[in-house]
C-alpha cells in the first residue's frame, strides 16, 4: 500500500492511504448504490408497472441523481430486465440444485418431488420476509400476466423451467410435451398469485367476513397444499389428455 504525507515530513498523524484500499471503498460504495437503485426500480415497478414509472421517480426514490441512475441501470428495460436477473439467478441456482440431486438417486423421481423442487424455493424466499423479494413477487405476478414481456424474460426463466418440463417428460413418456408445459405454466400462476397475497384466503376461510383476520398468514403455511395442488393438477393434465 503507498502512503503520502501532508505538512511536516515528520507529522504522522496526517497520513492519507491511497490504492488498493481506497479504490476498494469506492466499489463497495458504488455497489450500495447500485442495489439502492435496483430496489427502488423494483419497488415502484412493483407497485405502479413499467409504463406509470419514470427514470426520475426511480431516482427520487433512490436518493440519487438522474445520471447516477443510468449509470448504474441504464435504461428503463435495461433496468428492468438486472432487476428481474439478479433475482432469477437466486432462484434458478435453487431450482437446478434440488433437480440435480433428484438426477443423482438412484431412485426415480417423483412427481411431487418435482413440483416441490421448482416451486419450494419460490415461497421460501418469499417468505422469509425481505421487502424487496415482497416487491419482486408483486412484479413478477404483474409480469407474467402480459405476454408482451415473455420476449424479455424468457431466457432468463425458460431454460430452467425446461429442464423441469424434461424430468416429467421422463416420468410420463406418453405425455404431450405441450399439456406439460401448460400444466406447469399454470401451476407458476398458481404460485405467484399465493405468494403476492394470501389475504383472500385467510378471508374466505372464515365463516363470517366480521372474523377477517387483520395480518395475512405467512405464506408458508399454503405451501404443502399448494404443492399438492399443483402436483395433482399437472398428473391429472397429462394423463388424460
């Protein structure tokens, strides 16, 4: 590390460092940044949707200039797409772990097991209480709601989501691959919308709406019925079509 004095040669209390140190400040501050700018992005994207957000209300939101936002996230799509990425990559290193190991045994694997394996780590990042992954599970249910962003997305979802779609194509080899695909696509439905609010359940679980609970449960508590759910209605999809 180099070292420059100030003043006296001999005054040692005013020594500046510079270098490695230094430089490995700025990083880590120009990282916080970053990721403030991301999660304000997420959050008012979340809330609002694409088109009703400008770059300046992200920058507002941040606490930071309009160029330190494109420095950092570019342009609005561009911005929008890191946003979805960093979560995505998260989920996707979960998702082909657990099929790996499903891929490992020597057993084969079964259906549910599958289901579990791509919507558990869903509802357990969702449910361990983060804000922003809050904020991500309400734009992600508004994403996959309109087709004209499955062009800027799917390689970000699809190839894990084959990989899945291929593991129970092995365990039902008369199955159409495209009633496999529309099973699955709607059992993700079904996960993002428990995950982005289980209130109207609580809800209608009561007997009467004076008994409406004031907290939502967490959404760990839908999760093996969801599961059962999904697992059921993907088996019963592709063995009577």
């Amino acid at each position: 590390m180099t070292k420059t004095r100030t003043g006296r040669a001999d005054d040692a209390s005013d020594v500046r460092e510079v270098g490695p140190a230094k430089e490995d400040g700025r990083l880590l501050r120009g990282e916080a940044t970053r990721e403030r700018v991301l999660d304000a992005a997420e959050r008012l994207f979340a809330d609002q949707g694409f088109d009703a957000v400008s770059i300046r209300q992200i920058a507002q939101e941040a606490g930071v200039t309009l160029g330190v936002v494109g420095f950092h996230g570019g342009a609005k799509l561009d911005l929008f797409r890191t946003i979805l990425a960093r979560r995505v990559e998260m989920l996707s290193s979960v998702r082909l772990k657990a099929l790996d190991g499903i891929d490992a045994r020597r057993e084969p694997a079964t259906l549910h097991e599958l289901v579990d394996a791509y919507i558990g780590p869903y509802i357990e990042f969702a449910a361990e209480g983060d804000p922003q992954w809050n904020a991500y599970a309400r734009l992600i249910a508004r994403t996959v709601s309109d087709d004209r962003w499955y062009p800027q997305v799917r390689d970000f979802y699809d190839p894990v989501a084959r990989r899945y779609i291929d593991a129970i194509a092995r365990l039902y080899p008369s199955a159409d691959r495209e009633t496999i695909a529309a099973a699955l696509v709607m059992s993700v439905a079904c996960m993002l919308s428990v995950v982005a609010s289980t209130a109207r359940i609580a809800g209608l679980s009561q007997a009467e709406a004076a008994d409406l609970p004031t907290g939502a449960p967490d959404v760990r508590a839908y999760k093996s019925v969801l599961i059962d759910f999904c697992a059921g209605g993907i088996e019963r999809a592709i063995t009577s079509a």
